[in-house]
C-alpha cells in the first residue's frame, strides 16, 4: 500500500479530468481543493478501502 496515490477525477464545474493527490494514510477524509483548470473550490471526499488502501475520490461543487 502507497501512503499517496494520484487519482483522476472529472471536476463537475467543467468536465476536465483532474488529478488528486490523496494522502492514503489519513483515511477517509473531507477536504475542498481548487480545480486545477477552472478555479472553481470542490469539495473532495476521499474513501480509503482499508483491506487493499486504495482510495476513491467524489468531488462537488463547493457551492452547491
């Protein structure tokens, strides 16, 4: 298991596929980061299976 993972995830402001840099050994966790191409804040909400560490990202509009 990495302690950090890149993760792809389209931004629902714009559609562009992002990539997140997930700190794996934080687990599950919230957290709003800008997207990378529109600016816009996204509120990122990470799950981190705890039998193969592998983390899955949803992201929303802060502003929603």
């Amino acid at each position: 298991m990495a302690l950090t993972e890149t993760v792809p995830v389209p931004c629902p402001c714009c559609g562009e596929v992002i990539d997140v840099l997930v700190d794996c050994s934080l687990g599950d966790q919230t957290y709003v980061e800008d997207c990378f191409v529109c600016c816009q804040p996204l509120v990122l909400t990470v799950s981190v299976d705890p039998g193969t560490g592998q983390p899955a990202v949803d992201a929303m509009p802060e502003n929603a």
